[in-house]
C-alpha cells in the first residue's frame, strides 16, 4: 500500500509533463529514473541559458521561446549568419593588412613581378591565380633559402680547400661535377692519406739529413787535422 502511495504521489507531479504508465512498478521505476535524469539535464543548461539571455538582452535580437523547435532554429540560423559576417569582416581586414603590405614591396627597388601578380589577384579576388602565385613564392623563397645555405658551405670549404672551391665556382655547369660530388669523400680520404704520406717522408728526410751533415762535419774535422799533422810534420824535415 505504501508503495502504491510513493508511486501515485511521483506520478501526481509528473501529471500535464509525462503520462504514467500502466506497467508493473519495478517498469514504473526504471521510467521514473530516466526522467530524473532527463531534469537533471535540464536543470545542467540552466546557466547556459542565462548567458544566452544576457548576450541576446544585448542585442537586438529578442529572447525565443525556449520550447519552440523552430524558433530556437531560426534563432541558431541568425547567429550562423552574425558568425559568417564577422569572419568576412575579419578576412577583409587581412586581406587589406596584406595589400598595404604589398604596396610598400611594390614601391621599393628591385621589386619581384610576382609582387604585383599577387596584389592583383587579392584585389580582383582571383583565388586560384592567389594560391598559384603564392605557391611559386614560396618555392622561390626555398630555393633562396638553398642558395644561402650553398653559399655558406662554399665560403667554408673556401677557409678549408680554395682551390676547390674557386674551381667549384669557376666551372659548377660542367656535368662531370656530379661524378665528382659522389666521390669527394673518397677524393678527400686520398688528400688526407697523401698528405700524411708527405708530412712522414719530409719528417725521414730531415732526420737523413740532419745525420748526413754531422757525419760531414766529423769528415771535415778529420781533414783539418790530419791536414794540420802533415804540415807539422812538414815543419819538422
């Protein structure tokens, strides 16, 4: 009885929101649960709510009716539409940002073509012709980027190899450089073994010669004296 009591009181509640139905009570139970949790969803947007009550208090936009389907369809569809305006208006300023920005390029000297092309197409709102031409700008500036990093190991291996190097400059369309780039490890190995071929035999020659002109003084030393004793002896008969 006590039961049937709890359950006519939550269904009381629930009347003009939800029917009750007419299954055994542990069912009722399970439905009761659910709608629980339904308000407590409800209840969780609460302050989602709010703040849309404020922004739109702003505005001139007048608060829907919350329940009405296709009001608050009508009301997303309007702030779709403020959403896509303020991205234009932001990507108008960009794309003037961007204009200034090629004017002044334009205006300096040594301006690149490619310059111009673009301030066109970004004033005549050619998109495609837009992402070709930045494209090519893009790779012009990697190839400039390639350019100096060459540069700079030129100049290094000028610190190291100049003669290499000037040759390098001095003939780098000739097509047999490309055999040449492949083995510059080997050719560098062969340099260095040479040089230390060098360095060893200058280093035994020093010390041949070095022994050599010892033993011609020592030879010379003997002359003078043996040259003195006969001359003393000379002396003597």
């Amino acid at each position: 009885m006590t039961v049937q009591l709890v359950f006519e009181n939550i269904w009381e509640s629930w009347s003009g929101r939800h029917k009750k139905p007419h299954v055994p009570y542990a069912a009722q139970y399970k439905v009761i649960i659910e709608l629980c949790e339904v308000l407590d969803n409800i209840f969780s947007i609460e302050p989602l709510l709010e703040d849309c009550r404020s922004i739109l208090r702003k505005s001139s936009v007048g608060e829907p009716i919350w329940s009405d389907v296709n009001n608050l369809e009508d009301l997303i569809a309007s702030c779709e539409m403020a959403l896509v305006k303020l991205a234009k208006n932001d990507l108008e300023k960009e794309f003037h940002s961007i204009e200034i920005s090629l004017i002044k390029q334009i205006d300096a000297v040594n301006a690149h073509p490619l310059t111009g092309k673009l301030l066109e197409s970004i004033r005549n709102r050619h998109y495609d012709i837009y992402a070709k031409t930045f494209s090519t700008i893009e790779k012009l500036s990697r190839n400039k980027l390639a350019l100096m990093n060459l540069q700079e190991n030129l100049d290094k291996m000028g610190e190291i190899t100049p003669i290499l190097k000037q040759n390098v400059e001095d003939s780098f369309n000739e097509a047999y450089w490309d055999n040449r780039v492949e083995k510059i490890r080997n050719a560098w190995n062969w340099a260095q073994a040479k040089q230390f071929i060098e360095e060893y035999l200058r280093k035994e020659d020093a010390i041949s010669l070095e022994l050599r002109s010892n033993q011609i003084g020592e030879e010379i030393k003997s002359n003078i004296e043996n040259g003195a004793a006969l001359r003393a002896w000379s002396i003597c008969f």
